[in-house]
C-alpha cells in the first residue's frame, strides 16, 4: 500500500543548511515531489525527481533519491526565515498523489 | 491564466447546512482534482476527474459528499447536512496528464461547521 512517513519538525539557523527526510512504502512511484505550503495558503510545487534519478538540484534545493531504502530527501542550502513553512513530500505511482504530513520547518535569525 | 481558483476562500454554515465549492483549473489541465486538509495533517485525497469523467473517489468521500465537472472545466463540490467533522481546508488542484509537472494547487476553501 501507499504510505509516506516524515519528521514532523525542523529548527534550523538562518544561513544554515535544512534537510528534510521522506520514507515511501511503494517501490513502484515514478515521480517523487516536494511541495511548501505557507500558512493560510495552497500548496506550491517545489520541485520533483524522477525514480530513475539520484539527485537533481536546482539552484538551493537538493533532492536525493535511495531507491533501495525508498528514502527521499531535500536539502535547502542556506536557508533564510522566507523558507519557514511547512514542507510535503508526495508519491506519485498512478494517480493520485499521496501525501505525507509534512515537517514544519521554523527557521531562527 | 491566472492559476487554480477556489471560491470562496472561506465559508462558515451551521451543522445540517448545504455547501458548495467551486474550482477553476488551469485551462490547459485535463485533471481536476479534489483534497482535504486537516489541522496538522497532509492533504487527503478525495476524488478526481479527468475531463468531465469522476475516475476515482476516496472511501472517505461518504454519501453526504458529491462532486461535478460537468463540461471538463470548473468542478464543483457539494456536501450535504455538514457535520461538525467536516471542518477542514478543501483543496483543489489540476494536472496535464504527465507527470513531471505535478499538481497545481489552488488556494483552499476553509470550511468551517459550528
């Protein structure tokens, strides 16, 4: 079955990397995605990677892929207090997306 | 296009009231999808359509709820005799049907059932 486990809370410092961890139970995802969602507001995608891939980075954002252990992460490189939010990674096998709660990622000045 | 639209943003209804919502997808998106959010909780899937065909709906969609897309654009969802238990955030989203590009979200529609 469909199930997407994530840490609940970050606290990181202003300038400081973030790395947010993801735990998937189907082997047979082909998309994997990160979304933020801000308080009040509808999810923003951020950014995804295929299932064939390791990595992919765009600018401050790093996704890593283990298939193996169906782990996903992603890291935010210099992080500032505008990446406050809460932070959802998503399973796509068919559709639809398969979400998990999300990790509240507080950012200290 | 502007994005998802969700109308309204906001709604507050007795208990035993009717509700609706409306979603407008990006025009291009041939699937219109519905989710709700609860405090704390990941968006939960409750149905999708692609075009104006309901492909899918979550056992959490009970009899109270229905849902339209009725000529392959704007959906609407209705719930019947709210319950308490339905207060959450209602979340629309729409896909092409590749998957690279993801779902984009509208903003919500907070319901909330006193």
């Amino acid at each position: 079955g469909e199930d997407v486990e994530q840490s609940l809370f970050l606290s990181v410092r202003e300038g400081d990397s973030s790395v947010i961890n993801c735990t998937y139970t189907d082997s047979s995802s082909t998309y994997l995605y990160w979304y933020k969602q801000e308080p009040g507001a509808g999810l923003q995608l951020l950014t995804y990677i295929f299932s064939n891939m390791d990595m992919k980075q765009d600018q401050r954002l790093t996704v890593l892929l283990n298939k193996k252990d169906k782990h996903l992460s992603l890291r935010i490189a210099d992080t500032q207090t505008g990446d406050s939010a809460i932070y959802f990674c998503a399973e796509s096998i068919n559709t639809p997306l398969v979400f998990g709660k999300g990790t509240r990622l507080s950012v200290i000045a | 296009d502007t994005g998802v639209s969700q109308d309204p943003r906001h709604k507050i209804t007795k208990r035993g009231q009717n509700v609706t919502f409306r979603c407008d997808p990006i025009s291009e998106h041939n699937r219109l999808y519905w989710y709700r959010q609860t405090l704390g909780q990941g968006p939960e899937f409750l149905t999708y359509f692609q075009n104006e065909a309901q492909l899918e709906k979550s056992r959490l969609l009970s009899d109270r709820f229905s849902a339209e897309r009725p000529k392959g654009s704007f959906s609407t969802l209705e719930i019947q005799r709210t319950e308490q238990g339905d207060s959450a955030m209602y979340l629309c989203a729409s896909s092409g049907t590749g998957g690279a590009d993801g779902y984009t979200f509208g903003s919500g529609t907070r319901l909330t059932v006193v």
